[in-house]
C-alpha cells in the first residue's frame, strides 16, 4: 500500500463532509433521525406525501407478522409518479435519460418524450391482449426502451418481471413458467464488447416450453437476423409507432404488485420475489434522494447496474424517475472500446452522482490510475457503492482517484428483498470510515443478533436482523407463501433474517461482512470472507481477491485464496508466503490462507458480482455449478485446470 494511503487508513481515521458539501446538502444534522425515531410510521407516512395519490391511505401499517401492508386504501400509479406530475408541473423539456449506446450512438429522451413512449407501449401491450394484473416478461439489454417497456406495465397494472438479458434459456423459461407470464417484450439482439448477443435465439429456445406465452413484442436493435414466428412475434417498431400518445393509467390499489424479480444464483425451482406499488415507490424515491442528496435541477445521476437486477430497477428506474433526475444509462461494458469509457461518459455528461458495485472498483484499481487521469472528473460531487461489503482500500482508492479527495462515498446495503437501501450514510450528517455503510436510515431498525436471536451489545458481531416491517420490503414469494414463511422469517422468532452476518465497532458503525454462508469455521473461530479479502487487497501487488471455505479433516474448514495481481507482479512461491503473513498481521494467523491460486481473473456475473459458489466447487473439487449467468464462463475451467495442477502452500 502506498504510503498516502496507509496514512489515509490509519485506525481511527474519518471522513466528515466538506463544510461546502454539507452547505448544500438536503440533510445537514441528525435531527431527521430524531424525527423517524419518535414516530417511525409517522416518518414515512410523510415520506408517502411526497408522491401523489389519487386516493390517500386510512391506515399506514398493518402488520400480520410476516407480512406488512402499508398506506391502506391508498390508491395510485407508479407511472404518473415517474412521468406525467414532472410533465405537467413543466419540467417536460428536462432530460430523464441520457443514453449511450456501446457502439457510440446516443440518445436523450426528456420527460415528455419517455411520457409520450410509455403510452405508446402501454397500448400496444392492450392491443397485444395484456390486461391488469397480467405478468409481462421483460428480457432486454441496456437500451432505453427497457424502461419504457417496465413503465408501460406499471401504467396498465401489468406486473412485469425482468430477467436479466445474459440468462440462459433455461433461466428465462423457468421465470417465465414460474410467474405464468402472458407476453415476453424482447430484442432481436444486444451488444457487448462488439460483438451482437442473440437474444432473439435464447427467447426461441426458451418458449418451446412456455405454454402461457401468447405474444411477444420485439425491439430491433442489433438487426441479426432472426426468425419472426406468425401470430406470436411483433416488430415493436411496427405495433408501438402507431399507437396513440395518450393512455389512461391504471389507479392501482398501495399493495397491488408491481413487479417480480427472481433472485439470482438460485437452484431449483426460481425465488420471485413480489414488491409492491405504494410502499416500494415511498421508499426508493426517499432513499435515493437522501442517500444520494439530489437536486434534480442540477445533478446529473449515474448507477451503472443493469435493470435485470434490483438496483436497475430501484435506482435506474423507479427511484430516479420518481425523483425527476436526469439520469446516464449506458448499454455495454466499462472496458469497450477502452478502459476509460465510464471516465469518459462522466467527462462527456459532467455526471455529479456515480452509483457503481466493489467489484468494478476493484476492477478499475486493477487497471491503474491511468484511466481516470485521462478525462475531466471534476463534475462528481458523490460516489456510491453497491452488492457487497467495500473492502476501505478500494473504498479510499475510490475516494482519491475518482472522486478527488472531495467527493463523499456512500455505501449501501440492501438486497433484491428489501427492494430499497436499508443502511447508509446521509452524506452532508455522516461521518464517514471506509468499508462501513455506517448507520441504519432514518425510518428503518436493523440489529446484530447472535445463535439465540438475542442482541448483541457495541462492539459485536453476529447476524444482521430487521426486527420490524419497511415500506419497500418484499410482500412475499411469488405463488409460495411457506417458502416465504420459512425462507425470511423461520430462523430467528419475529424477525427477518437478512442472511448476513455484520459487527459494529466501539462507535455504532455497522460493518457487513458478507453471506452468512460467506462465513467460515476454522478451528472453531467464525472468519469472514470478506475480511480476508480486504487484507489480501490491502497488499499493493494485489487487484483483486475471492476467498472460500473448504473441507479440513484438521481444522473444519481451511482458507481458500483466489488472487488476481496488478500489472508489473508476478507470482512466485515466496510472494504466496508474503501474502498469508500479510494476512495474519492485519486479522491473525488464524486467517492465514491455507492455499492461495493466483489468477488472471475471477468468475463473475455480467452485473460483475464474484460467483463464489463456484470456487468453492473448485477447492473442494465438485463438479462445477451453473456457470451459464457468467461473463466469461470459460474462467472457471480455467481456473479449476490450474488449481488441481498446482500444489496448494500449507502450513
């Protein structure tokens, strides 16, 4: 680690907003805390006023452990609240997205013209036989029709379901069947690194065995060829164009559903998780104004995710909208044509707000410094981090090569269940240390619980729990109210278990340590897997570090290290040494890694989350999981050739 930011992690040290920042921030003070602790239903029944309601609740909470219903008889459309107010209040003329496409065509649609869009495509869905209540599947890639076509269900009460545009046919048939959709909105392709994904194909493929399928919509993007089949298929360019600028929207009950997600990784029979219309909206349009401190009239909002996953869907779509931002969508990688294309895209659109995940982080740390340097950053005023725990160098790394030393970084826990940020920090009141998410927001409890389901005092560590309802929590699991019951509320009386373990420290902060499942059990002692990572990423020759458990006769488990180094570092037998002796100064010999694996990259998602279930496969020598959700799947081959070829270093 470089001497600078040694100095920067030293213990104890914080980050306290800039006196400039804090000026101007929406929240300055910890009396909005004050205010959601006295009276936390209250709290958000007047987070709720900030939409607008064609009819307004009777009763803002019933709760029936394990499920909540909020702001009762409360009657409206998520579409009106994402478009038409903004119109009508006169901001049409404001840009909602700037697009940019990966091959460099671009696009700004204003608030008028996204209005203007959604009812086209909301009639076209009428007119294709799509009723309220009705679930729609969405399989597309990060094009703006995407949102239009989630808004154009959300205007008519459709339920859409969006399955991420890099799945397999057999992932997408599986959520389609699950959620018993009635028509599919798809592309004939997307791009990727240059190259045209067939989406078209996957979708033909996947429909041989979707039954309740009796139209598909199809947007011509990527002009591959693809076969059209009679009666089911329709251009979008020919059904959507025609259609009359106006629709009616829907006025939808506060827990009517909006939308379901399938979680992913899953095995088996999918997981829809199902979210709901006024509670969801509430929540993400509060949290990502206060969590991101938006001024809609200035800022220029980025969250590079994909709409395939939750944050696409709660700080792409629904939470910026609701919020009048104008927003950044881009559609392909961040590495095409070159590794400065996210630093270009904020240099070209002077982004103030970006929303990016650890692992492209860590990725950017990888390729160097040079990148960033090469364009204006001088616009940001506010990074975020989102999907796992932020190990603090990439946190620090971040802060300095990014975001200038004067930028905040907000990072944020939550989960495809929770549907909206849970813990976070308010930028212009937190103080700030890197690789915490800091506090619990405003309006929400969360606590550390241990094996009894008792909480643990400050410090400690254990399970992270949220001991009462949320206004964007999930309502259930789609058609499986048991699997709901056991998966969420079963192990621990009353609560909701988040499945991740967190500690505080000596003052309050939370710090989240990953998936429960992500914890292991060496000689009896409870070692995270994300606190081995960090100290592994701590050493300055390394980019990038994936940690698991494996089978130990002696031990339980033993530690598993797969390390990608920086450029200009080469792997020796010594530098393994050096690396799990560095490990054992920052956590104690007890974390040294048994084995260590350098290589040239990790297997990742497309939304670049690190599939540790496969490494495991790989330590503990099982036949390897689903690697179809992977960005690269021959890196795990790769991978697992080399581990069983080399000889692991042990004590």
């Amino acid at each position: 680690m470089s001497d600078a930011l040694e100095a920067l992690l030293q213990e104890g040290r914080t980050f306290a907003p800039s006196k400039e920042f804090r000026k101007q921030s929406l929240v300055s003070s910890a009396e909005i805390y004050d205010d959601a602790d006295h009276d936390w239903q209250g709290f958000w029944a007047h987070q709720a006023l900030e939409l607008d309601w064609h009819q307004e609740w009777h009763t803002i909470l019933e709760w029936d452990l394990p499920f909540a219903k909020w702001f009762v008889g409360g009657k409206l459309n998520v579409s009106e609240n994402c478009l038409d107010r903004h119109v009508t209040a006169g901001h049409g003329e404001q840009v909602a997205f700037h697009w940019e496409g990966e091959s460099g065509d671009v696009r700004s649609l204003t608030y008028s013209d996204m209005l203007v869009e959604v009812c086209r495509t909301a009639n076209a869905l009428k007119q294709l036989g799509v009723a309220k209540g009705d679930r729609v599947a969405i399989y597309m890639g990060m094009v703006p029709e995407l949102p239009i076509a989630m808004l154009a269900c959300a205007r008519i009460g459709a339920v859409h379901s969006v399955v991420f545009g890099g799945f397999t046919a057999q992932s997408l048939k599986d959520r389609i069947n699950d959620a018993q959709a009635v028509a599919l909105i798809t592309q004939d392709g997307s791009w990727r690194r240059g190259s045209v994904f067939d989406l078209k194909a996957v979708v033909d493929e996947a429909l041989i065995e979707c039954p309740t399928i009796a139209k598909a919509l199809v947007l011509q993007r990527a002009s591959n060829d693809v076969v059209m089949t009679p009666g089911r298929d329709h251009w979008w360019h020919e059904v959507v164009a025609d259609q009359a600028t106006e629709c009616a929207a829907e006025v939808m009950d506060s827990e009517d559903p909006l939308f379901i997600l399938y979680t992913s990784g899953t095995t088996g029979k999918p997981k829809g998780i199902v979210h709901s219309t006024g509670g969801y909206l509430t929540q993400v349009a509060y949290t990502h104004k206060y969590v991101f401190d938006l001024h809609p009239d200035t800022d220029v909002y980025w969250c590079t995710a994909d709409c395939g996953w939750v944050t696409g869907h709660s700080y792409i779509v629904y939470g910026p909208l609701a919020n009048r931002s104008t927003s950044v969508m881009y559609e392909g990688t961040p590495d095409y044509p070159d590794k400065d294309r996210f630093w270009a895209t904020v240099e070209k659109y002077k982004v103030s707000i970006f929303y990016t995940a650890p692992t492209a982080i860590r990725t950017f740390m990888k390729w160097g410094d040079e990148y960033p340097l090469r364009h204006d950053l001088s616009s940001l005023r506010l990074l975020g981090s989102v999907g796992e725990p932020i190990n603090p160098e990439a946190w620090v790394w971040y802060y300095k090569a990014i975001g200038g030393e004067r930028c905040p970084v907000v990072d944020t826990w939550w989960q495809t269940e929770t549907g909206a940020i849970m813990i976070s920090a308010l930028p212009g009141a937190t103080t700030l240390k890197p690789g915490s998410a800091t506090f619990p927001l405003p309006g929400i409890q969360a606590e550390i619980i241990d094996d009894s389901g008792k909480t643990v005092g400050v410090p400690g560590g254990g399970y992270l729990a949220l001991p009462r309802p949320w206004p964007s929590m999930l309502r259930g699991v789609w058609g499986d109210e048991q699997r709901y019951r056991d998966t969420y509320w079963s192990r621990f009386e009353g609560k909701y278990f988040a499945g991740d373990g967190a500690k505080t420290d000596d003052e309050g902060y939370f710090w989240l340590l990953g998936r429960v499942d992500d914890i292991m059990l060496v000689s009896g002692h409870n070692i995270s897997t994300t606190e081995v990572e960090s100290a592994l990423v701590d050493h300055p020759a390394v980019a990038e570090a994936a940690v698991v458990g494996k089978t130990d006769s002696t031990t339980g488990q033993a530690i598993a290290a797969f390390v990608t180094l920086r450029a200009g570092h080469d792997p020796s037998d010594a530098f393994v040494e050096e690396l799990r002796n560095h490990v054992a100064k920052l956590i104690g010999p007890i974390a040294k890694p048994q084995s260590i694996l350098f290589t040239d990259d990790l297997p990742k998602t497309r939304s670049g989350k690190i599939m540790r279930r496969l490494l495991r496969n790989v330590a503990e020598d099982e036949q390897l999981g689903d690697t179809t959700t992977l960005a690269d799947p021959s890196i795990v081959a790769s991978i697992k050739s080399r581990y069983l070829s080399a000889a692991p270093s042990e004590d």
